[in-house]
C-alpha cells in the first residue's frame, strides 16, 4: 500500500478492485488527480474523490504497452488510421501504442516524425510511441531522430509491408555503433532475407502455391540465423536490441545464451504464435492467416509458452498489421497481404490463459506493461500502478465471455485469425491518464485526440569496442584495436 489516503479530494477513485501488480493480487483503492496515480490503499481506505468508479468483483491492471503497432498513417489509411487503430486499442485495454515506420513516407527523418505525430495527436485514443527507420540510407538521421522523440528504432532484416529494403551488414553494425551511444532500443524483424526469397523463388518455380509454402520458405533457420546476426552485433557495439515477433521455439536456448552473457536484448511473441499454428493454414480459410514471421507448427507453441512464463521471452505484442478486407483474399498464398489485426483481442487471449490455468495475472502484468515500460525507458510513468505514475488503467471482469469475431473488430481491417474462438476475461473499462477512453467494448467519441507521445527515458548506455567503430576510425588515426576478451 502507498500514498497518502488523508490527501486533498482526488478527481477520482476506483474502489474496492481486485489491484494486480506483477507480484501480487490485493483488494484495494486506487486514486488520481490529473491523470497521475496519488494513492494506492487498502479497500475502502482510498481518499474522497469529485468521482467514484465501483470495481467490486473486478480486477483492476495497469495498461498495457503495445510495443508492436502498425496503424498505417500516413500513406497506407485503407488499411487503418490512428482514429480506428487507437480505438481498437482502447477497447481492448492498450493504453500506450508504439508505431512501426514503415508508412508512407517511411519515419525516416524528424520532419517524418513530426509528421506522424500531428496525425496521431489528432485523433488517437491512446498515447503512442514513434519509432524511427534504422535503414542504410539515413544513417545520419539517427541521432536528429532520438532529439525528435522518436521512442527507439526499427531495424527491417525481413520484408515488409512497404518493401523497405534490408540494410546490408555494414550498415547495421555502423548503425548499432551510433545507436550505442544513443542508448535507445532498435526493434528488429529478425529474418534472413536473402535465403527466405531463395526459398521462396524455388518453391514458387515448382508450382507451390499453397499457404503452407509460405512456412516452407521462412523455415527456422530464417529466423535463428538472423537473430544471432543481431545480437552478435549489438554485444560487439553494446547496442540494446529488441526482437519482434518472436515465433520459433528453436531461438529460445540462443536467447538465454545472449542475455547470460550480458546483451541488452528484450524479446516480444505474440498470441497468434500461442494458440495458432501452420496446421490451421491448412484448413479451408486458413490463407488468412499469413503473416511475417510465419505461424509455425503447433509443436512450437508448448516451449513459447514456457519461454513466457520462464522470463526467457519478456512481453507480449502484437504486430497488429490490417490490411483491407480484399487483401486478404488472393489466388495463391503469396499475393496474399501478410499480417491481420490483434491489438483489440491481445489482452482478452492473456486473459483466457488465466482463466485455463496457463498464466497468472501477475504474469501478464508483467508480460503486458511493467516490461514493456521497462525495456524502452518508461518505467518512470507508465507500466505500473503506482503513486506518480501515469493514471493507465484498465478494468478487467475476469467472468465475462466473449466469442471473438472480424465484425465486431474496431480496426479497418475486418479480419480475425480467432474467428469463433470463445475466451474468457474481458476490459470493461480503460483509462488513460485518468481519462475513460473505452468502456463496455466501445471508445468513447470524446476521447479522440486525447493520446500524447511519449519520450523514453533510459539509462546512461553502456557502449563496447568504441576504438573500433566508425566513428573512431574515420576521426582519428589511432590503431583499430578492440576492447580485450
């Protein structure tokens, strides 16, 4: 318990809910004034509020973090804009976004960035992080984009939706070697891109064109190749690196070997890679399920989920990728658009986990908010139901069920990969800085423009083998000698 209950009347106070923390489960009331937390009491103890919210039988979470959005503005607004992406996040308890850049323009320079951000101030439900380009040819934006605000970078190894080419290695470890200095964290779609289209030509020439094809040409070897390529850069550099869309269960004994010896490497999967699987591509309508990294074999899911709970994967995101309806729809798998949405469903998934016995609450706290704020510098506001702390809150009816369908979805993209899947656990009601933004499965129309960007806070950072980086070489002429073993 903290704050002070005897404190002036706060704007508002949330009684008597279940609080989860990522340690524990409590009865408790929590208030805030001006959209910052003041006091988190025992049940009934909470101070005089202008408004009171009764969560009696519910439990009551910090938003989640999305570190994995792709809300296509501008340039791409068929497919979504920030007025529906940010209200399907708002329904589904997200409170705080991150957005790929890859649009159109690419977030490449600050004048993008400010670009993005006009348009996400407008209309956006939820606040929102920007990410800027790691490409090869902006290299010399990095460092104006961190001034900009951007909340760290993308690093494309794999294609993508904007067919934003892949830098080549050179161009990476001299990126890692100014995002070192930096401290901000690149966020990396770790695929190799030239065996992934060798694959895919080859199967294309023989006549494969049905959706498990497209797994056949991303085999594993795609995705452990090019995520030891990253960390093997980021430890030389001291780079912090975050790896997206985590779906191969072979990856999981490296990334132990990373973090124990040290890299700064955070790594998201995804609630498709746990409860879908290739098999279902088989299925009729199973096309639909095509996305960058592949859904894998269902013998896959049982160690991602143990990698979750083990810590060995730290978050939960969602690649939420929408595409038009007709995108969707193709005559054979590779005209297919990769990608579906999953902001507004990612949290009722986690929920349902509890509900079967496969998490704990506490677990998707931290899997959902407190390591999201964490790996990418803000622990200080978001993440975490405490006093100072931003007021992101979500109120969850852990009894409520719900069947998930495409027509119900807020996002443009009318599409589910969980068409009729029954889950158990739903928000009822999200809050961001004190502001009710969603409530019974709807947004609120007022909210719109209520979202703000934010700005990450890291620590100092901690670069490595700087005698031999670039920079180093090209400004002095010192000995290009590493830092010993």
């Amino acid at each position: 318990m903290s704050g002070n209950p005897a404190a002036a009347i706060a704007d508002t106070v949330i009684r008597n809910g279940m609080i989860v923390t990522d340690e524990r489960v409590f009865p408790g009331d929590i208030a805030f004034t001006d959209g910052i937390i003041t006091a988190v009491t025992a049940a009934g103890a909470g101070p005089q509020a202008r408004e009171e919210i009764d969560a009696r039988g519910r439990v009551v979470m910090p938003g989640c973090i999305d570190v994995h959005v792709h809300f296509r503005s501008p340039g791409m607004s068929h497919k979504e804009d920030w007025a529906t992406g940010s209200a399907a996040a708002a329904v589904g308890g997200v409170t705080t976004v991150f957005d790929m850049p890859n649009t159109d323009p690419a977030t490449a320079t600050p004048d993008d960035l400010a670009r993005k951000r006009e348009l996400a101030e407008a209309d956006s439900l939820v606040d929102f992080g920007l990410y800027g380009l790691l490409g090869e040819h902006n290299l010399d934006q990095l460092a104006p984009l961190a001034e900009a605000g951007a909340i760290g970078y993308k690093l494309f190894l794999g294609n993508t939706t904007g067919n934003l080419p892949c830098p080549n290695d050179g161009a990476v470890l001299e990126g890692f070697e100014i995002l070192a200095g930096l401290g901000l964290r690149c966020s990396i779609h770790a695929e190799n891109s030239p065996i992934l289209f060798w694959r895919q030509n080859r199967l294309q020439q023989a006549g494969r064109n049905d959706p498990l094809a497209h797994l056949a040409a991303r085999t594993d070897v795609v995705a452990l190749e090019a995520l030891n390529r990253s960390a093997t850069l980021a430890d030389w550099t001291g780079a912090r690196i975050h790896i997206v869309h985590e779906s191969c269960a072979r990856s999981l004994p490296f990334i132990r070997f990373w973090k124990e010896r040290g890299t700064d490497i955070t790594v998201e999967t995804l609630p498709q890679y746990l409860y879908l699987s290739a098999e279902r591509m088989a299925q009729p309508g199973g096309h639909v399920l095509r996305m960058n990294p592949p859904i894998r074999e269902a013998a896959q899911q049982e160690p991602l989920w143990a990698g979750l709970t083990d810590g060995t994967i730290d978050m939960i995101a969602t690649d939420h990728a929408p595409h038009a309806p007709e995108e969707k729809e193709a005559d054979t798998i590779w005209e297919v658009a990769c990608g579906f949405p999953g902001v507004e469903t990612s949290l009722p998934l986690m929920l349902n986990a509890v509900a079967q016995g496969r998490l704990s609450l506490p677990q998707v706290v931290r899997a959902m908010a407190v390591a999201p704020a964490r790996a990418f510098g803000l622990q200080d506001r978001k993440g975490s139901l405490l006093p100072g702390m931003d007021a992101d809150i979500v109120i969850v009816d852990m009894e409520k069920n719900a069947i998930l369908s495409a027509q119900v979805l807020h996002s443009k993209g009318k599409v589910s990969a969980y068409e009729g899947m029954q889950v158990q656990g739903m928000p009822v009601m999200t809050l961001v800085r004190g502001h009710i933004v969603a409530r019974d499965g709807e947004p609120v129309a007022a909210a719109a423009g209520h979202g703000r960007m934010l700005r990450p806070h890291m620590p100092a950072p901690r670069p490595r083998n700087q005698a031999t980086s670039l920079h180093s070489l090209t400004t002095s002429a010192k000995a290009p000698f590493g830092d010993p073993f």
